[in-house]
C-alpha cells in the first residue's frame, strides 16, 4: 500500500546489492511511496549485474561510486543532481564491509591494515557521505540521511567482531556531523539499528543462524525484517519525522530493552 510519502522527493540509495538488501527492498518502498531514486554501489558490486534488474523495475539510473574514493562520491552527487535537476532530499547509507570478519580472524589477532579498511568503508564512509554533499550544498533543508547499524555497537556480541567497534564509531559520526548539518542546513542525520536481517552482509557473520534465532526469542515483537526496515527508512524519509535528528533509533521488535522473555526462561529450564 502506498501513503504517498515521499512524492516529490528524490534520494541517493547506496548498497543494493541483490534482492536480499536493505537498500534494495527500501528503494522498492521509496519508489512506491513516490520517490525519485538515483542507486549507487561499489563498482565491484555493480560487476554483479543484479543491482539492474532493480534499476529497470524502479526506473532509477545507476551511478558507481567506491565509498571511500571522494572523486567516486562527488561524481556520484553531481551527476544526480544533473538526473534530478535539482538537491536531493534524502539518502540512504546502507553499506558495511568487514574485512577481519570476512577473512576469519578473531578480534584479538586483528590485522589492523584490514582493520583500518573495514572502518573506513564501514564508518568513515558516512563522514566522507556527508562531507561530499555539505560540500557541494547537495541536500535541500530539511533532509534526511539514514545509516544502518546494529546493537553491537552499544553490547558485546563476541562474533561480530570489529564491526561492532565500526558501528560505535558510525554512531558517534551521525552524532557529530548531524550536529553541524543540523545546525547550518537543517539536514537531519540518524541511524537505524537494525535486527539481525538475512542478507548477504549478515550471514559473514560467525554463527549468524543463532543470532538470529536467539534475538528472535528475545524481542517481543520477534525480529524486525527487511521489508520492515524499509518502511521505517521512508517514514524518516517522510515529512512526518522533520525534528528527529542525531539518534540512533531502535527498529529490533523490543531486543534492545529486554532483559529476559517467558521463551528463553523456559528454554533454561529444560
Ligand atoms: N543484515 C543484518 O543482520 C544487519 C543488521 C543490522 C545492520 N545491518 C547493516 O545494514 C547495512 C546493509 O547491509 P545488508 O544486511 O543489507 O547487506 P548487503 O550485503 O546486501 O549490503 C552491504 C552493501 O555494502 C556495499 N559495499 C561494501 N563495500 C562498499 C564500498 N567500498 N563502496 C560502496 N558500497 C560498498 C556492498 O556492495 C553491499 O551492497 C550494513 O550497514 C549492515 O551492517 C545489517
């Protein structure tokens, strides 16, 4: 069903990488609610070809961009603007990439050159994101940029590694950047923390299956999908969410404040 919430608005939707993303079923939602879509993705990512069958179906160009390259960036905000004639009014970071995690090594063998990668194209990003649109006057008042993250960030989760410290540092950026993008712009920054989602990011993660089954018993609502998150993302897309800014906001169906649920007392008690 659409509400037509974001007629008229038109955004820049990074890390669609097969129908599994976030990215690609919030593009999705966002088309139906009335966007105008530019999508973007690492060229390697773009090598896969899938992200065109997504193009074609919303009707949304695609502009390569490698995350941590500032040329890749600039290129991708102004030939959107060339695309939209005009700002944007939103943006979705969807992008994480961990290299220790990937390669399986443990946290305390952590090769730190990989390290400096994972945050880099796992945090930084969002600061050079920022950067390179408050750079260019890229993004009209009131705009919305959402990045995705996850509690790990907040609590220790043993296996997801370096990534958690990713997360914190993409966090504290929302914080800082939104801050001056608030102040000078009026363009709001927020985080979204996500629950343990089935995608191909996800699943790197050691044990994923029984992340996902233990945060499922955990939440009283059960674990929010992918398809949920997309719908959340086009609400604070949304005129509807214009004061809420430098926050990272809880989208897990209750994990995150719960501290104990009737199934897993049960499931000690066998
Ligand atoms: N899946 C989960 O359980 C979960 C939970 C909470 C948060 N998140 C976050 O959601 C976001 C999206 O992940 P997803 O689960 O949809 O997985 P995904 O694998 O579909 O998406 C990750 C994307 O990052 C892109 N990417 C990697 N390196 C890049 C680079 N250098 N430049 C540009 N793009 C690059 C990939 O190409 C891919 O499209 C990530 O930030 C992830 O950490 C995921």
């Amino acid at each position: 069903m659409s509400y037509n919430l974001l007629k008229g608005k038109k955004g820049i939707i990074f890390g669609a990488l097969d129908e599994k993303s976030i990215a690609w079923k919030t593009a999705i939602r966002c088309h139906e609610e009335g966007a105008g879509i530019v999508l973007s993705n690492a060229p390697v990512a773009l090598r896969m070809g899938e992200i065109n069958k997504l193009s074609e179906q919303i009707n949304a160009p695609v502009i390569g961009a490698d995350v941590v390259n500032m040329e890749d960036l600039n290129n991708l905000f102004i030939k959107s603007m060339e695309h939209f004639g005009g700002k944007i009014d939103f943006v979705l970071h969807s992008i994480g990439m961990g290299l220790n995690v990937r390669k399986g090594k443990h946290y305390t063998e952590m090769n730190y050159e990989w390290n400096h990668k994972t945050l880099d194209i796992s945090a930084m990003s969002l600061h050079r994101v920022l950067r390179t649109a408050w750079d260019l006057d890229a993004i009209n008042d009131w705009g919305s940029v959402l990045a995705l993250t996850y509690i790990a960030a907040q609590r220790v989760f043993p296996d997801y590694n370096e990534m958690a410290d990713a997360k914190a540092l993409l966090e504290s950026i929302t914080r800082s950047f939104g801050y001056h993008y608030g102040d000078k712009k009026k363009v709001r920054v927020n985080t979204i923390s996500q629950s343990p989602t089935k995608t191909t990011a996800g699943s790197g993660v050691k044990g994923f299956d029984g992340f996902v089954n233990y945060a499922e018993k955990m939440s009283p609502l059960g674990n929010a999908t992918a398809e949920d998150c997309a719908n959340f993302c086009v609400v604070m897309f949304s005129d509807m969410t214009r004061m809420v800014t430098m926050q990272n906001l809880f989208h897990d169906g209750g994990f995150s404040f719960t501290g104990v649920t009737q199934g897993v007392i049960e499931m000690m008690e066998k």
